[in-house]
C-alpha cells in the first residue's frame, strides 16, 4: 500500500472514528445537504455561549473569555454579590441588503449573550479592571482584603 487513500476510503474514514451519534448527524448533514444545499446549525452554534476560564492568584481572580470579533461598546460586565456576569450583543451588516454579493454559507456568530459565574471568593468590587485583545476579554478581580492570606509572624 503506498500510504496515500483513495476519495472513497477518505469519505468513509470520519465514519469509523465517530461515537454514534455523530455518525448520525454526519448522515443527516450529508442528506439535507443533498436535498437543500446547505445544513442546519449544531445545537451548540445556537446560541451565542462564551466559554470562561477562571484561574486564581495569592491576590486576585482572573477571568478570560472568548469574544471574537466583538467590540469593547458592545460587552457589559458587572459583579454583584459574589457573582461576575458578563454580557454582550454582537450584530453584523444586514446581508440581505447586499445586492451585488450571493451569500452560499452565513456561519458567523451574531446575537446576544449573558453568562453568570460564581465567584469563589470575595473581591474588591471597586477595583475590578477588564482588557479585550485579539477577541479575549481578560477580567481582572482582585480579592478582598479579607480573602489575602496573612502571614503571622511568631514570637520568641
């Protein structure tokens, strides 16, 4: 065998290295494409979810979230009684209007989002500051006076 597959062993290759169902809906991508030329969004494209991670130093909490191609006008964040909620809308040319252009696959992400985490310690409120580079919001939260370890020093 020279190492190179054939079209129809590529075809059938993401078959064997799928759970069931994405076997299925692979199938189903396949026929309403056949049938309509274009295939319907995963449940997960819906709707507009950013993911977060949240990680924690000695003095504060830093939050970063996946915003692409947002603007800073267009994200509000708020911390509130232990909670940090980030929201935002993002909307796009409207597309019918373009007369000179045919659109063949619209996939990008528009819409509004709002997404709500407890925080896992108090923070200072007041200072919390928050960056956007490269379509990564970075929240920075630092913690309360009463969160900082102390150190205790010992008598002799």
């Amino acid at each position: 065998m020279s190492g190179t597959m054939t079209k129809r062993e590529m075809k059938l290759r993401p078959w064997f290295e799928m759970e069931p169902f994405g076997m299925l809906r692979l199938g189903m991508d396949d026929l309403v494409t056949s049938v309509f030329g274009h295939t319907f969004p995963k449940l997960d494209e819906e709707k507009m979810v950013p993911r977060m991670d949240v990680s924690e130093t000695e003095n504060a909490l830093e939050v970063r979230t996946d915003v692409p191609g947002m603007k800073p006008e267009e994200i509000e964040i708020e911390v509130h009684d232990g909670a940090l909620m980030v929201r935002g809308e993002h909307t796009e040319e409207n597309k019918s209007e373009e007369k000179d252009r045919k659109y063949h696959r619209v996939e990008r992400r528009t819409g509004s989002f709002a997404r709500s985490i407890r925080l896992p310690c108090a923070v200072d409120e007041t200072k919390v500051e928050a960056e956007l580079a490269e379509g990564v919001l970075t929240i920075r939260l630092p913690k309360s006076a009463e969160d900082r370890p102390h150190k205790v020093s010992i008598k002799s």
